[in-house]
C-alpha cells in the first residue's frame, strides 16, 4: 500500500507517479520547466574547486560517518508541555508547518534514487540542468486547492472535508478528542486493490498524507478555508485569494521570525533582498542551496516522540506515519480491522493546543528540539510501511546503511548537487565565517560529532554549516537559524512570495489582515468543529491589521466604552489606542490586541428598550450577515434595540438553539449570544 514518503526510499514507479501529478500542476500553470526550475543561487561559485568538496571517495566515506554521528541526545518526554536538553521554545507545530511549505514549493523526483546515492562512487553532478522541480515556485496553496482536491457538494465554495471512523467509545485510548467532529480526516478514495489509489488523499500533493501531524494541518487549511467562507463571505476566488494572503502572512510574520536571526530578518522585511533578488516572475527558480541545505534545517527540529491527543501522550513518530495512506494504511498494517481504517480512526484526530500556544499566548504546548547540529533518533531508523528499517534487506550493504540514515542522504544529495561550502557563502554573503577551531567548538560536546566534523572545519558541506552556525553556543545558542542560514531562508521566501499569486508583497497588495500568525489559522479551522458538535465558538483575536468583520463590531463596544474612535472596519492606530487604552482602565493584559479577556470586559447586555453604541454593534452583526448586498433591506443600525433588533436576535437565537441546545431564545443579547455573533456563527 506505499507510495512515497518523507525520508523514505522510493520506488521509481512511485515517485514517477506523484511526479507527473505534480510536474502536470506547475507545468499547466506556467511555471515550471525541467530543464530550468533548479539552479545556483552563486553560479559563480562554482568557478573555483576550492569553494566545492572535494569530488572523491574519500569525502563520500568521510561523509557517511559524519552523518552517522550527528545523533541527538534522548528526549525527556514532552507530556504537558515538559521540556527536556534540547528543547526550543518554538511549538512543535512549526517543524510541520515548515514541511508543508516544503512541499507547497519542492519536489526534487530526479537528482538519485537510493542505489546511486549509497554508492562509494557517487560523483558530483556536472550540471543541475537534469533536475526537475514539480512544484510550482509559488507560495499560492495548489496542494490544498488544485489536482484532484473536491469542493463541497452541498456549498462549491467550500473545500471537501473527509469524516473520521467512529470508534464509539468514550473511553482511552479509543475516544475521540473532546470537541472534535466527524469531519475531521482528509477526503479520501475508497479501497482498492491499487496500491496507488488505495484510500489516497484527494489533495493537491499526495506528500501531505505521509504523516499524521502533516496530514491533520493540511485538514486545517481545508477547515480554515471553510470557516472563511462564513467569516468574509464572497465567492471561492475571494476566499482562496485572502487564504493565500494569509499564509503568505505565516510565513513572513510567523514562521520565519520563529526561525531566523531577528536582525536578518528585519533587514530582509525592510529592504528586501540584498544578495538574491529576482525581479521578474517568469525568472524564479529554486536553488539548491536553500532546497538542498539551508531550508533542510527543519530535519533538526523533529522530535521522535510526541504529546499527539489525550489517547497517546506520548506517541513516536514512526507510529504517525502510521496512520496515513501515503506511508501506511490508516492502522490496518499494525492489525486494525480493516472496517476501522477506511478513514482515518476518530482516536487519532490531533489536539493542536498540544502544539501551539492559543492566538493569545495561553497555553503549554510541546517544542521542536533545537537547531544544531544533531538529529533525532527517529530519523536514523527510518522504516517502511511494514515496520523494517528502510534498505534494510537490500543485498547492496551500501544501500542498508545509507537509507534508514537522514542525516547521512542530506549530506550525500549536498555532495551530489556540488553545493558550495558554508565557508564559500559565509564569505558571499559578507557574514563571519566559521572553521577551524571555531566551527569544531560551534558544535555539541560530543567527541565522536567532532571527530567526524574535523576534515571538514574548513571546507564544511553546507547544510551541516548552517546547523553548527544555528546551535554555536556563541552565537545563536539552538534558538533560530544563524546569520548565513538565515539570509539563505529569509531570501529565498521573500521572493518566493513577492512573485506568488495574490502576494502580500506585490504593490497595492490589500488584506483583510496584516499580520497573520499559525496559530490563529488554527482557531479559524477549529471554528468547523465548534459549529458542528454543538458548542458556541470561541472569541476571535483580532488586532492592528484586521478590516471589516468583527472589526466595526469592535469599534461600537469601544465608543460605548467612552472612546470617541470611528467606526470604519480598520484595525489600526486609533483603534489600537482605543483597546489599550480600555485595556488598561480595566486591569487586563496591556498588548493592544483583542481576545478572549478583552471581549469579556467590551460586551454590554442589550436587550428591548437599550439604545446607543453597544445596540449598534448588535446591529452590525446582523448587517454582516445580511446576503442581500443591499444595506437598506438588513436591519438598520441606529443604535435603538426595537422591536426589528429582538426579533432579530431571538431568530439568530432559534436558528442556533438546533446546534447548541444550551441557547437560549430570550432576545436578550448577553456574553453567549455576543460570542456567537462576534465569533461568525450563521454567517455563511
């Protein structure tokens, strides 16, 4: 039932498969080419052997025990949040955000298969002229929105969702998370015979259904996507556009502030790129020094065991690529009935809030382990769909040892794609070059690394470069990328995403946000559930950069407050003050940003009778959610609660009391109907 997974030996005909379907997205879109779509990001590099290893066995070998060494120390187990030697203080859910972006821009089907990358007698290739990039080099969402991803049969503005197995018990370790729907798996295909159909992800990218952690934040997106709809309205252009926009605000504002030098990256964001840059669209390619090294950094941050949901706490990794039918078979391979495993079971559903702080911080989320320059157990054991290490009955003993090893295929495919040095770019880029002594003292206390680090201080394989400059105890201690890696990465995006479709970096660009964070996108998607399983969703966090919905809403509560602001949709300085302000006049965290607490204290009961700016932003909810496109056939905002505002109330009151049997239909709008009407319920 395998096809191909992260850090698995493929199969040619598996990976000639999900090649030609992702090669037939970027290609149809016009933007990729296999003779052009990988290349140097220093040609000129490449002029002088003194900045390349040196093209000999003896480096191959030398390689090989290095990868071998880079072995991390044991992990203390992450339940509740503990933290253990070599853990970050970034959540867990950015190493698999940042395979999902991955995956959004790279796929590499045709630098080595396994044989040719464990020979001895590798050599560097002569040109990158051969490699072909299935992806489409745009930060535009195709694995979540093109290829075979359906869009709800009921609403074509929404993206399919898939329905979980049901179990039915309460009990662990069969219950299903608290809160949690039926549909919360991807869409799949049904049984078959076909290994390469069998229950196959009806998604974009069939990469991001190889383990469940992927697999569940891909579902996010879907579910996000959704929410969208009910949230801004607007047809399935609209909302994939502002979805776009979104992401490209993770990844800028989010995402590489988790991972990058603070300087770098706000020299990056404020005068764009220095030593990268492209200027036309139709001239973006993808180098290998960030494809093949730099961006390979995230193979660092993987931990090998985690606090998954309330059944497995903790669980290993290999078992999450268990339950996915890209590298498993949803559990039928460790012995589950197979009428459990058409979809994924309702007890391996994730609990993000193990992952990530809430939008406001709260929270314990597990971390990713440090930068450095050690991997963690799991990925020198890698397995197949069957439970045996990768090559592990192969009769070249070359490949036995190379394929179940990550660190070691990084090393050999940086050799093979003749990288430059770390030192070579250091140098390029006008950033302190580490050798010697200096890169040796870079790296974690442990002979055996250094050892095998020793006959490359001075011309050091770039990817092993970037993790010792990240994890230099003078330097940036484990906590992010250091200076090069960070150029390496922070360019690359940046202009990845200013030559997207729909960039937050083109002209003109406008959002409905300005600044978009991972985890409130995982609010936005866990929206879905609330809907569904019959709870009030939650308060929305909303700060400097958000426009219209719930941002009038906002502006009424604060003028009713006492602050004299106007109500126009925009989330900037004035209204900041405004809620700092309030904030501050009621004893509340001081940060300028709307959530949970500072709803609480804003909301005022209204009901028949009640007039000013508290029964005005009842309105505007109710013109929110007015379809007609005409303002003057919703109900007016006028700021008096008449007899139209209750019956109003008491019909949205109804209409959700069918969901959430705990409403009450009393016209009276309190803190639970406020939550309800700010949060987006009934909006689509």
């Amino acid at each position: 039932m395998r096809r191909v997974g992260h850090g698995q030996t493929r199969d040619a005909t598996t990976v000639e498969a999900v090649g030609n379907r992702l090669r037939s997205l970027a290609v149809g879109a016009g933007v990729a080419s296999a003779a052009t779509s990988f290349g140097y990001m220093f040609p000129e590099l490449q002029q002088d052997e003194a900045n390349v290893l040196k093209p000999e066995r003896a480096t191959v070998e030398a390689l090989r025990t290095l990868g071998a060494a880079m072995t991390d120390v044991p992990e203390v187990e992450p339940v509740g949040g503990a933290k253990g030697p070599g853990d970050s203080a970034t959540p867990a859910i950015y190493t698999y955000f940042g395979q999902f972006l991955d995956h959004d821009i790279t796929f590499d089907e045709t630098s080595a298969g396994m044989p040719s990358l464990a020979s001895l007698d590798l050599a560097p290739l002569s040109s990158l002229s051969g490699l072909r990039n299935s992806r489409t080099l745009r930060l535009d969402l195709d694995s979540v929105y093109e290829g075979s991803a359906p869009r709800d049969d009921a609403d074509p503005r929404k993206m399919k969702i898939g329905p979980v197995e049901r179990l039915n018990s309460s009990n662990p370790p069969l219950a299903r998370p608290p809160g949690k729907s039926d549909a919360n798996d991807l869409p799949r295909q049904g049984r078959s015979e076909d290994p390469s159909t069998d229950r196959a992800a009806l998604i974009g990218d069939p990469r991001n259904d190889e383990n469940l952690i992927v697999s569940q934040l891909h579902l996010a997106f879907l579910k996000a996507h959704n929410s969208l709809v009910d949230e801004i309205g607007g047809d399935f252009d609209a909302v994939r556009s502002e979805m776009r926009r979104r992401y490209q605000r993770i990844v800028l504002t989010d995402f590489l502030a988790k991972i990058c030098d603070p300087a770098v990256l706000s020299d990056v964001m404020t005068n764009g790129p220095r030593h990268w840059r492209i200027e036309s669209g139709s001239d973006v390619f993808m180098p290998v020094e960030f494809a093949a090294a730099a961006y390979r950094f995230g193979h660092s941050m993987i931990r090998t065991l985690y606090d998954y949901n309330l059944n497995f706490s903790p669980t290993d990794l290999g078992t999450l690529f268990t339950f996915t039918a890209l590298s498993g078979q949803l559990g039928e391979n460790i012995g589950l009935p197979p009428q459990q495993t058409d979809t994924l079971p309702e007890n391996w559903v994730i609990e993000w809030e193990r992952f990530v702080h809430a939008p406001d911080g709260g929270g314990t989320p597990q971390m990713a382990r440090e930068i450095d320059a050690r991997l963690t157990d799991f990925t020198f054991k890698l397995q197949n769909t069957f439970g045996d290490l990768e090559g592990a009955n192969d009769p070249d003993p070359n490949v036995v040892h190379v394929a179940p090893r990550l660190a070691v295929r990084n090393l050999l495919r940086g050799y093979l794609m003749r990288l430059p040095t770390g030192q070579a770019v250091a140098n390029q880029l006008g950033e302190p070059v580490l050798s010697g002594e200096a890169l040796v003292a870079a790296l974690p206390p442990v002979e055996a690394l250094r050892a095998a680090a020793r006959p490359f201080v001075d011309r050091t394989p770039l990817w092993f470069y970037v993790l010792a400059e990240a994890g230099d105890p003078n330097g940036a201690k484990g906590k992010h990328l250091g200076r090069v890696g960070s150029r390496l990465v922070a360019e690359v995006l940046w202009n990845l995403v200013r030559h997207s479709e729909d960039s937050v970096l083109a002209d003109g660009a406008s959002s409905h946000v300005e600044r978009y964070t991972l985890s409130e996108l995982i609010a936005l998607a866990a929206r879905r559930d609330n809907a569904v399983s019959g709870s009030i969703i939650p308060w929305p966090v909303i700060r400097v950069g958000h426009r219209n919905h719930p941002v009038r809403t906002l502006q009424h509560l604060l003028r009713a407050g006492g602050h004299g602001i106007t109500v126009d949709g925009v989330f900037g300085p004035a209204t900041e003050a405004a809620v700092t302000a309030f904030q501050t006049s009621k004893g509340l965290s001081v940060d300028g940003i709307v959530g949970p607490q500072t709803w609480a204290a804003l909301i005022i009961t209204v009901r028949q009778g009640s007039t000013g700016d508290a029964v005005r932003g009842v309105q505007e909810e109710f013109q929110f959610r007015n379809q007609s496109g005409d303002p003057s056939n919703g109900l007016q905002v006028d700021g008096i609660f008449g007899p139209q505002t209750e019956s109003a109330v008491r019909g949205f009151q109804q209409a959700l009391s069918l969901a959430v049997p705990s409403m009450a239909v009393d016209g009276i709008v309190g803190p639970v109907t406020w939550r309800a009407l700010v949060s987006g319920m009934l909006a689509g």
